[in-house]
C-alpha cells in the first residue's frame, strides 16, 4: 500500500512538541499526515479576522520534512462566536429540541448563515495552503452523531423544493405518499412538514422521501466544498466515510470523490473480524477501485460504553485486513494520545506522555508485509442499496430485522468458503460474477432488476426481496419475471421470531420473517416446520436459481450456499482473497492457526500473511 501515517492535529501541541513528533514519525516510517479539518477557532478567532499563524509554521514545516499531507477542510466545528452570532445554524432534533454548541457536528446543511460562513473559511484555507496538498478531505464524518437529520424550519422549506422538483403537482405528491389513507392529503405545498414526532405510524413514503432527501442534502453540501478546491487545486478529494453507516447513500455520494476512504472502527459488542471485513468490501465497492483508511482504530477508543483495549498486535492485523480487501493505504487515528477534550480516553500511536507505543512497533511492521495493492478477482456478487437500508427502517413488520447485520452473516458465509466479495448497486454490471446474491432488497433497482432477469449465472435471493417499488409501496407486480426465473410466486408473508426450517433431517434456524411460498415449477429443497405457513415449502431452487423464504444465521446459510458453491478452504478464523496470480491469506488469531487449501495443510502465524500461487 502507498499511504501509511497517522492523523495529526498542531494546534493541540506546544510548538515545542513538533520536532519530537517529526523525529518519531521518521523513525517509525509515517508518510503521512492529516490535519486540519477541526481548526475553524484557531483560523478565525473573530468574525472575520483570520489567523493562519499556527498553520503558517505548521504546514510548510511538514511539507519540508517530506511529509504527504491530507488537508481537511475546516467546517464540522463551527466556533462559539459564530453560534452565539447565529444560533439558528444549530440542529434541531425529532422532538424540537436545540443541539447546543459545546461538541462537533452541531450545524445544519440547509442554514444560509453557515453555508456562506463554511464557505468563506473553506476559501481562505484552501487558497492559503493548496501548494502543500497532497489530498484533500472535505470536513469530517458528514451525518455523525444522527446529524443527517435537521428538523428546524429552513429544513422544512428545503424539503419542499425538493418535493416540488420530483412530483411537480400536489395531486402527483399526494397520490405517490398515499394520501387517501388516514387523509393525508396536501392542498397547499406549504401545508408539508417534516414527518416527526407523531402520535402513531409517520407517512412511510413521506420518511422514505425525506431519507432520500436529507442524504442528497449533505452531498449537495459537500459539493459546495468541492467546486472552492477545484478552484486552486487538482489533488485527489475524498472524505471519511463511516462503519456502519447508513444515512447517506454512500453509493450516490461517491461519484463526487476522486478516492473512498473510511473510518475502521468496531462498532459492535463483540468483535467480529468479518463484520470489518464486510465493510472494508463495502468502501471498494463503491467505486469498484482502491480505497483507503482514513482512520483506523488504535487499540482503545472513548466513545463505546466500556471502552476495551485490545492487544498491540492488532493493529498489525487490521493494517493487513485493509490491504486483504484492497486498500491502498492505512491511517491511524491518533498520533498521540490527547490528555484533555472529549477524546481523552482515545488510544494512539504515542502515549501521553509522548513516548512510543509497541503498537507503533506493530504498525511499522505491517507496513513491510503489505506492498502495493490487491485487486480482487470478482467471484460472487451482494447487492445492497441505502434506499433498502432506508425502506427496512420504515418497516413495522418486524422492527428487530437489521438489514445490514443479516447481510453480514450471508458475506460471512461466502468468506468462510474462501470467495471475494463485491457489493453491487443498480448500475453495475454482474455478468463477470459466479454468483449473484439478492438479500432482504424489498426495492430492487429498475436497472438492477433487468440485469437479475437477464443473468445466466447463479443467484441466492431471500425473503423480503422484491415486494416494494420506489415509492415504498408494496408492488409484486414489478417483479413477476423476476419470480418466474425461480419458479415461484410468494403468496403470503408473516413476521416471527422463531422459524424452523426442515432440511435434509436436521432442522435450520430462521428469524424475523417467513414466506409462504406456491411453487410453480420449482424444486423444493426445504419444507416450514412451524409458523402459520407450517409444512409449506421455504427454500426451493430451480436450475441456478435459489430462493430462501426467512432470515439464516451465517452456519444455517453455509448449508444452502454449498448448493451453489464448493467451499475452497477448510479451517477457521483466517481471510483469504484470490487475484489473478493466486491467493493471499491472512490468519486473522492471534495465535498460531491451521486450515487446508486443496487438502494441502497450511500453518500460520499469529497474523500471519502468505501468498500462495
């Protein structure tokens, strides 16, 4: 990989500090800084009165000792006097309550006081500093912290222009909302609010729209900040996009970036490497070229509930794991640890006290074992779309369904078998892949649909797929072909939380939703042991075509994936990614490991990566 450094901030160390750091940095191998993008006080201390004092030294010293710099622009924090001079910039939440200044992220994209005074310090920065730039960030983790969403009134206008460009007409609105139920129906455009704090079930097509519109929101935003940098400068943008993260359509958002790049935290209780593996496939997905890491979990952060260390030498395995997937490069957050603010509790590279940790010892090393980039071969196909993401929120046939964790225990299956992993949206092509895999997509794109019909390759498709349109309104019509391909039609469907599944003598294990499937000419592979639906057929296949009518765990899957796939590794807690020149596997214990690759044995390790031809 090509991009190994760390996330950098001057302005919260004596100046004095700086050489000690440079001195580290060299000594470690660190290329790479970014800095910048939470500087908005330290720029302008008053209204219009710009210091660049501290960047002025800061920046060129950098650039002179041979560091590449990634320039954040400086918005996610607007400072106090801006607030206090304006405070209709801050968001406001569901229930009309005011979030106050005192964290980050405490704006509203639609509010025309911080949008010029965001723009204004976005000139001033990348005008001053373009010739350092190496790579640019626009501001920092857009929607972090629910901020996606504003509910104050200039929201609520904005909104309605955006109605009025899609529908046109009132009477379009209203019959796409469904406004005859409950008599939700618009006489006046101004008569349109943002769906909130209701007493019962908001308008599911009304929160559809305002998905669809609060993302396009921050990207149109975001634009705002691309069209000053083009000005002075032709460096790569990105921005720092998030694990787990679904406000905004990531794949929509990322056109308007020359790279992807992500923060790699653990978001979830209990680790799971494959749950960062299937984000990590995510980022390369989004535009199907190499991505990188912006920020990459040290050992301990300070925003979890308990805040667990995890070993030095992970930092070494999750170097790897990004390079496994494709990345070219792996930025740590933090350089130091930070004895004051909100992030005082964050792990870092260099302790308090300035000194190294052994986790900058691990770093370095994984640094030698990762050259270059991968490009993995394309191998099996998941689709998966934000606005799915959006339709499973609104949903209230059963409200304990994650759209995205249920999709990690199919990517976990496909992994465990030794295959790569692409995510594919409406446009992409998926002739190249063995398998096509249609999971939970109660809408799926037009686009996308076409290609599914036309596909002669294999395709695994679940429950709740096919059953919206993009109005979020039940449609089964639009996917009658579809359906024919599998030789079925879904008659009925019902939320459950246990679904026993009868397959070869043993029972599976389903949750949260069960179909009740009419076979026209297909294959039954598996019969309901229980639900209303009981002794009814709920996976059937017909030629390369698998339907599974519930919701598998990732073991339960494994046993209807061999249908379609033959497992290409045996063994447990390693990640393997095939290119054209062979594969490359990586044991992801912490302890020595044994798996078999054509019945050859292969002992690892701990975090070991190999490459096989």
């Amino acid at each position: 990989m090509k991009i190994y450094g760390a996330d950098y901030y001057p302005e919260h160390w004596p100046e004095a500090d700086w050489e000690k750091h440079i001195k580290i940095m060299k000594e470690f191998e660190i290329e790479w800084l970014r800095i910048g993008e939470f500087s908005w006080a330290f720029l302008e201390p008053k209204e219009g009165e710009f210091n660049f004092d501290l960047f002025d030294k800061a920046i060129p010293m950098l650039k002179k000792e041979g560091f590449k710099l990634i320039l954040g622009t400086p918005t996610p924090t607007p400072p106090a006097w801006l607030i206090k001079k304006y405070p209709d910039i801050l968001p406001v939440d569901e229930n009309g309550n005011i979030r106050e200044f005192g964290s980050r992220r405490h704006y509203c994209v639609d509010n025309e006081h911080f949008i010029f005074y965001s723009l204004r310090i976005t000139e001033k920065f990348v005008e001053r500093y373009h010739q350092y730039a190496d790579m640019w960030q626009i501001d920092n983790e857009f929607g972090c912290h629910e901020t996606t969403y504003c509910y104050n009134e200039e929201t609520r206008k904005s909104f309605i222009n955006w109605l009025k460009e899609k529908y046109n007409t009132l009477e379009n609105l209203n019959y796409n909302w469904g406004g005859a139920f409950w008599s939700q129906l618009y006489s006046d455009w101004d008569e349109i609010t943002i769906p909130k704090n209701t007493p019962t079930f908001k308008n599911p097509h009304q929160m559809l729209d305002f998905h669809k519109f609060s993302s396009d929101n921050v990207i149109k935003y975001s634009k705002m900040h691309k069209e000053i940098i083009r000005k002075y400068s032709d460096k790569p943008i990105t921005h720092n996009l998030m694990v787990d993260f679904f406000d905004i359509d990531y794949f929509k958002y990322a056109k308007d970036l020359d790279i992807v790049s992500w923060d790699n935290y653990i978001p979830t209780d209990e680790y799971d490497f494959y749950h960062q593996s299937a984000n990590h496939d995510l980022m390369r997905s989004l535009k199907k070229i190499p991505y990188f890491v912006m920020e990459q979990q040290p050992g301990r952060v300070n925003w979890r509930t308990i805040n667990d260390q995890y070993a030095p030498e992970y930092i070494e395995f999750w170097t790897k794991q990004s390079y496994l997937h494709g990345a070219d490069g792996s930025i740590v957050f933090r350089f130091r640890e930070l004895p004051y603010g909100a992030e005082q509790y964050h792990g870092a590279l260099v302790e308090y006290s300035g000194n190294p940790t052994e986790r900058l010892l691990y770093y370095k090393k994984s640094k030698k074992e990762t050259p270059d980039h991968i490009i993995p071969k394309k191998e099996v196909a998941i689709y998966f779309s934000y606005e799915n993401a959006w339709i499973h929120r609104i949903n209230h046939l059963n409200t304990t369904f994650n759209y995205w964790n249920a999709i990690v225990e199919i990517y976990k299956a496909i992994k465990m078998f030794g295959y790569n992993v692409d995510f594919v949206y409406g446009e992409d092509n998926i002739n190249d892949y063995e398998l096509v895999v249609v999971p939970y997509a109660m809408n799926i794109d037009n686009d996308f649909l076409n290609s599914l019909i036309n596909y002669n390759g294999k395709i695994i498709m679940t429950s709740m797929s096919g059953i919206k349109d993009e109005r979020n309104w039940i449609n089964k019509e639009k996917y009658i072909d579809l359906f024919n391909k599998f030789g079925i039609k879904i008659d009925d469907f019902s939320g459950e939380k246990n679904v026993k599944v009868l397959y070869n003598n043993n029972i599976l294990n389903g949750e949260f939703w069960a179909d009740k499937i009419v076979v026209k000419d297909a294959e039954i592979i598996s019969i309901l042991n229980n639900t209303a639906f009981k002794n009814n057929p709920i996976i059937t296949k017909k030629e390369n075509n698998i339907y599974i009518g519930t919701v598998l765990n990732y073991l339960d899957f494994s046993h209807v994936l061999s249908l379609a796939l033959s497992p290409k590794v045996l063994g447990k807690d390693c990640l393997i990614t095939n290119t054209n020149d062979g594969k490359i596997i990586l044991n992801a214990k912490n302890s020595k490991n044994t798996i078999y690759i054509n019945n050859k044995k292969i002992e690892m390790e701990a975090f070991e990566i190999i490459k096989k031809g």
